[in-house]
C-alpha cells in the first residue's frame, strides 16, 4: 500500500514497465483549472531519448486524459492520465526471469512478492513508471503558477564531470538546448563524450540533479513529522536510482562554524529575506520564503552489458549475467523532469493544506 502521495493533492500512481501502460490518478485538484492535453503533454515530452547514449525504446509517449476534465476545466473529480506502452520486448527479461540483476530490484521485488511482480523491464522498479509522475506533476506546476512558483531542475554532473554555476535566465535557456540537460554546455559536451566513452565498455554513469522552486510562500510544512523538506526528501526517493538528496548547503554544513552556515536576516522590499541560503529555504521543516535548493544523487543505471556476478534463484548457485535489452547509459538527464514533477507535486499538496489554493478557482 505504498503508491499514494499526499494528503490534500493525493497522486496514485499504477502501470508497469512492460505492462499495458503507466498512468496517474490525482485526486484533489481543485475544480475550475483550465487543463488541457498539452499542457501534461509538454512536460511529458521531456522524458524522451534525445541523446547517442540513451535508450534505443521508442515509446510514443501519447498522454491520454480519461477522467476529471470536461470542457477544458477541471471538474473537481479524480483526473486519470494514462500512457499506453507500446514499444515493448520482453523477451531479454523472460530470459533471465531468475537471474537478478546486480544493482536493481530484482532480488527485493521477487523475495517481497513470491516471485509473483511484474519482472518485465522491471515493473513496478523501473525509472517508467516516473512518466505519471511528470503527468501529475505537470497539473501541480499549473497549480502553482497561480501563486507565481516556478520550478525548474537540471544537471549539475555526470561521472565526476561538474557543471559550473548558471544564473536562473540562463539554466532556463541551456537546459533545453542539449540531450544532457546541463546549463554548462561546454561541460556538457565533456559529459556526452565520457558517456560515449563507456557506453562502449558495456557500463554506466551516474551523477547529480539540482532542484529548485522560485516565489515559495513563506510557511509551507506541517512540522514535526510533515516537514516541507522530509515531504521533498520521501518524494524524490520514489524516483528509481535517486540514492541522496541534500537541501541548500547540504553535507558541507558539517564542516562549517555557525557563523559560516547561519544566513543572517534582512528586509527588501517590505518582506524578510535571508542574505545568504545555505538553509535551502527551508527551516525548522517550513519554507521561509527563500529559493528551495536542493540537489539529488541519482546512482549509475544498474542495467549493463557487462559481465556480473549474481545467483540463479530456481537453482540457488552462483550465474554470470550480461543484461541484453535496451538502457540509458546514464538516467540523469531523463530523471530531470522527474526531480521537477515531485518537487511540484510536493509543494501544491503543502499550499492546498496551507488554503493558499481554494477548492474553486476564481
């Protein structure tokens, strides 16, 4: 019973790998938000192969709307949002059926389940099922715009490789202009020519995404066991390969003074702002009103050409396995609009908590 998010935007989300499709049901949008199929379509989009060293898995990745949306409006009732999946081929993993895959949830998944999951591509463990997060998400980030937040997530490293610091215009602008998704587009290209480099030696990248929401409202979070940032963290975990999140400064406040990592207050403009944000902009489990920041660590993709060690369950003795199928050498870019869907998804459930969003819209 873990496949619900939210108390007051509640998303469910169902469908597999290699199952008839993946889909979304959101319940609580409020009624009167002009939605049409473009506007999830867009985002959806986003998920796409665009680069040498991504899956060769053709998906049409159409967008269906089957419910909660008449007229162009939101009615106020559950909206179900599918995508049928079509491009599949099981045959590499009903092969391998009782060879576990190092690295992945096959072991898991098969000991919690009797070996009665969904192991086709991965089934319910595979980064697929994100493209009905990014449907809901894209419903959130509607939500949210009527309170002026803007959410935009990218890649800031692949393999060791670093990208360097960007301003929000020009994140915006380099993030769509590369397969990569990386506003520094000159290391970028290093990142696609390591990436090439070993790909061709049958193994995979990891790397790291930084998240961030603009104009938050101050107060978002329901200390103590409902925190803003503890909500963020349980959402972005549900993204398959994300193995840490950090907010702000992060794991560096550990070796600084309280006089370095404190952000001393000041006012602009009539409101109270922080001079510094190694804080995030969140404390004590609520937003203060400050950019949210955060950066998730997304591990290489587990599924490799290589030979590796596992066990085969039916016999319960050692086996060699190469994966045969079709994989990103590297998630990151793919699990960008991901690390944005949540993120948005997360912050509408806070804001219709906080009533900042009625359950009619104007």
């Amino acid at each position: 019973m873990g496949n619900s998010f939210g108390k007051m935007f509640a998303v469910t989300s169902f469908g597999e790998s290699h199952g008839s499709g993946i889909g979304v049901v959101i319940d609580g949008c409020p009624a009167g938000l002009p939605l049409i199929k473009e506007d999830i379509q867009q985002e959806v989009d986003k998920r796409k192969p665009t680069s040498p060293v991504a899956t060769t898995r053709a998906e049409a990745e159409e967008v269906e709307v089957l419910s909660g949306v008449l007229e162009d409006y939101t009615t106020g009732a559950p909206i179900c949002l599918f995508i049928s999946n079509r491009d599949v081929d099981s045959s590499p993993y009903l092969r391998d059926r009782f060879l576990p895959r190092p690295g992945h949830a096959d072991y898991t998944a098969f000991m919690k389940y009797g070996g009665f999951n969904d192991f086709r591509g991965g089934g319910r463990f595979s980064g697929r099922i994100t493209a009905g997060f990014v449907m809901a998400g894209a419903v959130a980030r509607k939500l949210l715009a009527r309170l002026g937040v803007d959410i935009l997530a990218h890649t800031v490293e692949i393999g060791g490789i670093k990208a360097g610091t960007k301003e929000v215009a020009e994140i915006k602008r380099n993030v769509a202009a590369n397969p990569l998704r990386c506003a520094d587009l000159k290391a970028a290209e290093e990142m696609l020519k390591l990436l090439e480099k070993v790909k061709a030696e049958g193994d995979s990248l990891g790397g790291v995404i930084e998240g961030m929401a603009l104009n938050v409202p101050v107060g978002l979070g329901q200390p103590v066991f409902d925190t803003l940032d503890g909500e963020l963290a349980k959402a972005l975990f549900a993204v398959p390969a994300v193995k840490g999140v950090e907010f702000g400064a992060g794991f560096s406040v550990a070796g600084k003074k309280g006089s370095e990592n404190n952000d001393p207050l000041a006012t602009e403009e009539g409101r109270v702002i922080t001079i510094t944000n190694n804080a995030g902009g969140i404390l004590g489990g609520i937003s203060n009103g400050m950019p949210i920041t955060l950066r998730v660590a997304v591990k290489p993709t587990a599924s490799i050409a290589r030979s590796q060690r596992t066990v085969d369950l039916q016999k319960m003795k050692g086996a060699e396995l190469e994966v045969k199928g079709r994989h990103d050498t590297c998630i990151v870019p793919r699990a960008v609009p991901a690390v944005e869907a949540v993120m948005a998804i997360t912050l509408c459930d806070f804001a219709l908590r906080a009533r900042l969003i009625p359950e009619v819209l104007p």
